[in-house]
C-alpha cells in the first residue's frame, strides 16, 4: 500500500485527542453500535474533515456521494461487503436496484464515480439499472466512461405507484442525485424504498440541521470520553433572509462573524493556539463547495465586491442564497505532497469502506479546498480500522482510526437530522395540489 | 497483491460451471440472502474445498476455525467489518468477550491463530479475555506468541448462571475449542450466549449430519441454476459400530467403497472423465485431518495392517472411531508452485473475509492434504468478491468467486445441521444427572 505522506503541524492537544479515541476504542465502537439500535443509517454518506492538528472536525457531511472512483480499488471488498448489509435491510427478498444519477452526464469524474458505484452494487448480486431524470434521455443510451467501460442511460419511467426503467421493477430506487432542483414528479409517492429518502435531498436539507444535530452528539460523545466537544465541533450560527447581491441581511452575518472570531479567539487562548482565527460564510442548503467564503473580520462581509456577492448569491442549479451558515473555520495543517488536503472518509451502512485526501496546490489551510483545481490521493486504506496502542497517535493507522470516528459521529448525527425533518417534509408533500401530485 | 501461482489441469466441464456461476451471480446472491432470513448463521466457519476441475467440493466444514493467522494480514478490515455485523447480534449492548481457545498452548500455530482472532475482536472494540479450560492456568500467565507479542491465559470461572475471567463478565463466550472431550461443566447452562452453540462441538457433530444437509442445500442451488447437484457435492454413505483394531463392520465399509466407486465411475463416463475414482474414509466425529484415508479399492479395507488400523481407530483426545463417513474423494487438480494444494475459504457471519491454500510437497491430487508438513499461502484476496465477466472463468477473481460460493452452501448446511442437531442436544443435557449439571 502506498501510504500518503502525512504531516501534522502541531503535535499539542490534537496528539493527546487521538491518544483517548484509541484508549477509549471499546467505549466509542460500543457507544456507536448502540447509536445504531434505534435509528435508520442513511444508506451512505462522504464526510469531509478537516484536522487542525488541535482539533479534528467534520465540514461537510454528503449523503449523495460523489467519488466513489477516489477510493482505493484494492478495498472495493470491504465496500461490497457493507452494501450487502445495506441492501439486506433494502431488498431482502429482491435484487433489482434502479441507481439515480446527477444529470451530468459529460462530467467524466461522475460518471466514473457511478461506474464505481454500480460495480459494487452489482457484486452484492444486483441487477442495476441507470434511470435517468434528463428529459433528453428517452431510449436507453450508452456513454462512454474514460477508462472504465460504458454506462447505458435510461429513462426513469412510472406506472402506477411504482417507477420502472423499461420495464425493470426495482425494489428500491438509490438516488446518487442531490434533488437540489426539488423532488421530481416521477418520484413522488412511489412504493418502492427509496435510499437515501426524498428529504435527504438539498431541497430540504440544511446544513444548520446537520450541525445543530452534530452539536448534540458530538457532546454527548466528548461527555463520554471527558474531553472538552470544541476539540471535535465548530461553532456555528446562521441567518436568514439574506441577499448578497440586494445587499440585504449583512448586519446579522457581520454581528455572527465577529461572535464566532470572539469565541474562537478564546478557546486559542485556553489551548495556547497561535494561528489566526478565520470563519466560514457558506449557503445552508448549497453543494458542490459552491456559495463558500473564508473571511478573518466582519468587515470582508461588508466589503464584497459585486463579483463575490454574485458568487455567494446562487448555488447549484442556480438556486438563490437565502439562509446562510456562518461556520468557525478549521485548519488543514496536512499535506500531501507540500499541497494542502484534508480528509474524506466514505461510509456505507455504518461501515467506513474507504476515503481520499482532497488536495488542492493553489489554496491555503484556511481556505475551502472543494474547488476547481483539487484532485484526490486515495486513503492508504488497510487502516481505518487498525488502530494500535503499541504505535504513536499520528502513525497512519492511528490517525484513520480518528478520521473513521468523527465521520462515524457525523452519520449518527445525519441519521437524527433525516429524523428529524421527515415530519414536516411529509406533511408539505400531503399538502401539495393533488393535480402535481398526480402528474 | 502477490497471486498464487493456480494451475488447473482439466478445462472442460468446471469452466462451464464457473462460467454459470458467475452468469447468475444475482440469482446466487439473491438466494443467499433468502437463505439468512430465517437461519442463524454460525459466528464463524471454514471451508475446505477441492477443486478437481470438473467438480469443486466442500469436504469438510469447521466451525471452530484454527486459521486465521493464514489469511493476508491487508484484509483484516473485511474481518472486522463482518465480525461488527457477528458482534452487534451477539452483544448489541455490552462490549466483552472471553474466547476460549484450544488446549494445546504449546501450538505456535494455533497461537498465532488466536492472536489474529482476538486482534480482529479487538477491532470491533471489543474486550477481549482468554478463558482458558487449562487445569494447569490457575492464575494470569503470558504466553508468549512467536511473533506476535504474548497473550494472557486466564482461567475460566463459573458464579451461578455466569462464566467470568477474574471478574470480567463478558456478554458473550466465544469457543475456538471445538469440544471434542465434550461440554466442560464450566459452560453448562449458562446465561451468556456461546458462539458457536455448544452442539456445533464435536461431541455432538457429525460430518454424515452436515452432507446430509448439504446434499439438500447443494440438490437446491443446483436446481435453480439448472445442472447437476453431482458437480458441487459429493457422494457418501455411513457406516456405524465400527471397530477398526477388533475388525468389526468392516462389511459395511466394503459394501459402500464398491458402491461409491461404482457411482462415481459411472459420472465420470458420463462427463468424459479419465481420472481413476478414490473414495475417502474418515472418522465420522473426526477433526484435525486425523483418521482419515484414501481407498481405490474395497479390498484395502480388508487388507489394513495393524498401524493402520490403529491410525483410524482414534482421533483427537483419543477418542475412539466407531462411526464412519465414506464419500467419494475430489482431486485437487491446484498447484502451488507445483505442490498440491486446496483452498480453504474463512467466513465470519455470513461473509466471506479471506482464504488461504493447504499446500502439501509431499502429497499427491487424491490424498488428504491436512497432515503434518502442510502449509499455508494466503490467497490473493482483493478478489473473492470481484468476478468479472469480461474476464475468462478460470481467472483468479472468477475462480475465487466460485470458491465463495460453494464454501457459502456448505455454510447453509452447518446453520441446518446446527438447527436439526439442537433439540436432542438440549434433551440430552437436561436429562443429565442433576449433580453433574450443578458441578
């Protein structure tokens, strides 16, 4: 295994946190397993981290992931082998599975992705069927994949309760579409499963529920292992109403940053940390790293100039920034290679399966590495799940060991926050006109 | 990943069959997964298998496996995975364990064997204590593994209805002891689950009950895929009251070896097959390769001199032999670097996690390859569960597809033989004098 080069720049407090998650292994596995008895996992879930080297955080928590063509091949078993729990509690008694797709369909990383994806899904004995939501789709289409083949297209069809692809009825629908333009019809009140479900989609979700739910876990967790829960949790706050380009809600995002600065600079001075706080202004509901600023003093809000104000006004599918997520920033103090990276780790069901650093050459360790430019190092994967005592906290092992239970502690709170919102996403959809919910 | 050198000799009739296997691969695993629905799936198991080309077998199925230090140290994390999923129905809610292993601590081997089984428990999270049935262990005592570090023995403790390790209360008592001197009174009634049950022992087991059910299992699977059971499964019969130092019932076995034989030769007419039949005759209750041989001819059962006598006349713990499997033997056309080998495929729960070759230098293609001067080769296991049909049937991931699935169906039959063996087994123990059962 190649084994990326690892540097952490500060040995301080991060050292002695990973030293109590490996000492406190059988509490925190035993503590997640009974997380586990009375909520449903999402069927998987990408988590971005962040390590400070003082603190090692959670920033983005995907429940549609998209680079399952980052992990390392040599680890697809161990991907195949928690789909198979994943798809026992889907389609226990079936094996047809209709896999969703975003809608581009040129992007040569995401259709190599969804080759990945599928190919896993069809070692656990599936029959997959790509049914596509692009109204242009509407014979079955074979596209190439640079280097992997080729994925036939088709389009997603429904009869009655349920939806089909050519006849093919699936016992569960995956969707690997964030449903950031809304719930398509085709899918609305379908019988079959459908993973993750509809108010997972960017529609609903929203970071703050995300964060809000993280909060409370990552408390309860750091109670149980009596640690201080900022090591493992940012701070955050938001605000509504805004409107970057209308210049309208600022005093609250200014008033929130300099709230956060404060605290942070505080909790520096309590662990003698030198580097400069800095904050996170992102959209709520946005993807893709799309709609994200880093700033060090309220006054940037102000100062936006009309080209950053378009940029945070629109996210995905040009959906307009209304609420927004001001975030204490972390530093990534790892590098692969001199660039900057930091950590993704991949689940399924609730088992790591893998992970990748982000890396990008031209940003910096304060700065918002899912951007235009980044590429991906695979995860020397025969760790995550071999931490050792005997070696030092930042030996690799160690380290996976840590990444795997904080993006294991960002599931369980996905979990609670898909609980969470479920209600009032299904009682907007019973009030829907009855004509769009029949089309 | 370091491939082994596979050779196999005959190209017709297997190739057809792996060829089949890996087309209804959906069909195969769908069945699978039904097959967990309403069995218990023993925590662990391995399978010895032969592949003679135009047969591939299971011919014997252990369900106290003694080799996990074989398996390629790179898929440790596949075992942990499917051990969690093992772990989370025996102790959903605690996070303790006592493994009680073999007697024999002099074993390198079989040290190295429980330092890798407890290593992978231990990465589940669980605590892991070694509860030793040793009269000798009457206190801690290190145990040093070649190697490997040490490992702590510690006597087994019996308060009330509880089995303890100097206080340490597990939730569960794994057994790495295959109980072939019987239940220790220790493990008597106990409140705490056993894994495997304590009728999966040898006390209890036959390998006549466990080809019963897999000749059930095998006639299923073959039928939905539509060709000859014969091609996975081989025949057999037993002979009971045996007495092979007093030459008693020796008839019987002669009757069988001529019967089977002449099956077998007649198969292989049908598929073309100029191989000479052997039959094996092995101790019914038998273990550790112990009072097993391999017969062309009926008259070399009557012609045994005393030393042979004498070998199959006992097994383990001296038990002695009187009931006996006769079944058709498998070639084992596989070399390792031109010795004769065997795979054996390891699963925990219902995964299979890894595998390694039984090679034998001094052993020829119709012999018993478990004997002294055995060893080992990992198989290359980043490919059990990636057959690809793009690539040739005989190719390793295809090959090792196939090897997955057979030794799956011999899993299916141990979780019927366990359901089918329990009743009598619970009979027998509650009829068991009540001062023995209080001991």
């Amino acid at each position: 295994m190649n084994v990326p080069h690892l540097l952490t720049a500060l040995k301080g407090p991060m050292l002695d946190l990973e030293r109590r998650l490996l000492e406190a292994q059988p509490t925190i596995e035993h503590w997640l397993r009974s997380q586990w008895q009375d909520r449903t996992v999402p069927f998987y879930c990408s988590v971005d981290l962040r390590n400070a080297g003082f603190k090692l955080a959670p920033v983005d928590t995907n429940l549609f992931p998209g680079g399952f063509n980052n992990l390392a091949p040599e680890f697809t078993p161990l991907a195949v082998q928690a789909a198979m729990t994943a798809i026992d509690k889907a389609c226990p008694d079936a094996r047809g599975i209709v896999l969703v797709p975003e809608n581009h369909t040129r992007n040569t990383f995401y259709l190599q992705n969804l080759a990945a994806l599928a190919h896993i899904l069809r070692q656990v004995g599936m029959n997959v069927r790509i049914g596509s939501l692009l109204p242009e789709i509407t014979a079955p289409t074979q596209i190439e994949v640079p280097g992997n083949g080729s994925l036939v297209f088709e389009p997603i069809q429904r009869k009655g309760n349920r939806v089909l692809v050519d006849g093919f009825d699936p016992c569960a629908v995956l969707l690997n579409n964030d449903l950031s333009a809304g719930v398509p019809d085709v899918l609305r009140g379908i019988e079959q499963a459908i993973l993750p479900p509809l108010h997972a989609g960017w529609h609903v979700r929203r970071k703050s529920n995300h964060f809000a739910a993280y909060d409370r876990v990552a408390k309860e967790f750091a109670e149980l292992l009596g640690f201080d829960p900022w090591l493992l949790d940012p701070f955050f706050e938001t605000c509504g109403k805004i409107d970057f380009r209308g210049r309208q809600g600022e005093e609250c995002l200014e008033g929130y940053v300099e709230e956060i600065l404060t605290d942070v600079r505080a909790k520096y001075k309590e662990y003698g940390i030198q580097e400069e706080p800095f904050v996170i202004v992102k959209a709520d509901a946005g993807t893709y790293g799309m709609g994200i600023m880093s700033v060090k003093d309220p006054s940037e809000i102000r100062d936006l100039n009309r080209r950053q104000r378009n940029k945070m006004a629109v996210v995905k599918e040009g959906l307009e920034v209304h609420d927004v997520l001001v975030q204490e920033g972390v530093h990534t103090f790892e590098t692969v290679d001199d660039a900057v990276a930091e950590p993704v780790v991949y689940m399924l069901d609730r088992f790591v399966v893998g992970g990748f650093y982000r890396v990008h050459t031209e940003r910096g360790k304060d700065q918002n590495l899912n951007a235009p430019g980044m590429h991906f190092v695979p995860l020397a994967f025969a760790s995550p799940c071999l931490p050792d005592l005997a070696g030092a906290p930042d030996c690799p092992p160690n380290r996976f060991y840590a990444y795997g239970v904080v993006a294991r502690l960002a599931l369980v709170a996905a979990a609670i926050e898909l609980e969470e919102t479920e209600a009032a996403f299904e009682a907007a959809e019973a009030a829907r006109p009855v004509q769009a919910a029949r089309a």
